[in-house]
C-alpha cells in the first residue's frame, strides 16, 4: 500500500518542475559530460569520467525519488478542510509557552517542509503534537531540548 504524501497546488508545482530540471537539464547535461569525458581516452585514470558518473547516479536517484513521491501525491482541495482540528495543511496559529512568542506553522508533508517558510512537517515532533488538535488547546511536545508548552490560538487554511 502506498504512503500518500499530500500537497498544495504550489507545493506539488514545485515538485514537478523540480522532476522537469533534473529530467530535461540536469540528466542531458550530465550525459554530455561523459560522453566528453570518454572522448578524452583512458577510463581507468580519468577522474571527470568517474565524477561524472557518479553524478549521474546521484541525478537518477533523485529522479526515481521524486517520481515515486508524484505517483504517490495527493492535492488538497482547501475548500473541504475542517479548521476545527489542526490537520494536513492547516495554518495554526500558536503560542509558544516556553519562549513566550506566537508564530503561524503550517502544516504540511515532509517534501514541502521549510521552517523559514513556517511550513513543518507532520512528521516532526512538534507536526505531530499539533494533528488532530483543537482551537484554545495546550500540548505538551517533547522535543530535542526538553518538553515545550504550545497553545492553538488558531486554526485556519
């Protein structure tokens, strides 16, 4: 059974454009480059041509990586989100008790985390602490540092 990873359109936008560079720039470029590579006469000592191949590797992965995360994304339709509970894609607007300062997260799947952003995965600590939880709630979150006390003040989209 698949883990489906879900999205926002931006998000999986991103995703697929990522998908486009590394299939039409990044795996064109670097097959040119071992081709100049092999040009340049003995394989065994050439040092471009086993960069290069390495690369190559490193590209291809991370291709059939984020093909597998595309076959397996799901879009979120917005409109039919309960802000009742902080789920998927929910703004929350918290009070962070143990430094006394609010912030808005929002939550989202792994492959779109980014903390500048305010975007944190449902699969971090405090992700997880906040899913399924209520508007005026205070959680308990055990994290690196110890346990911290955040308050929803808000749920949104």
């Amino acid at each position: 059974m698949a883990d489906f990873q879900y999205f926002t359109r931006e998000g999986l936008a991103e995703l697929r454009q990522e998908v486009e560079q590394l299939k039409n720039v990044d795996r064109p470029r670097i097959i040119q480059a071992i081709a100049d590579a092999r040009d340049k006469g003995d394989l065994s000592e050439n040092a471009e041509y086993d960069a290069a191949k390495e690369e190559q590797g490193h590209i291809e992965d991370k291709i059939n990586q984020l093909d597998h995360i595309l076959a397996t994304a799901r879009l979120i339709d917005t409109s039919k989100v309960d802000t009742s509970k902080a789920t998927v894609l929910s703004k929350v607007k918290v009070l962070n008790h143990h430094v006394g300062k609010e912030s808005i997260l929002q939550l989202v799947s792994p492959t779109e985390a980014n903390l500048k952003q305010g975007k944190i995965s449902i699969q971090s600590a405090i992700g997880k602490g906040l899913l399924g939880r209520e508007k005026g709630e205070i959680v308990e979150i055990e994290v690196p540092v110890g346990k911290i006390k955040i308050e929803i003040l808000d749920i949104s989209i």
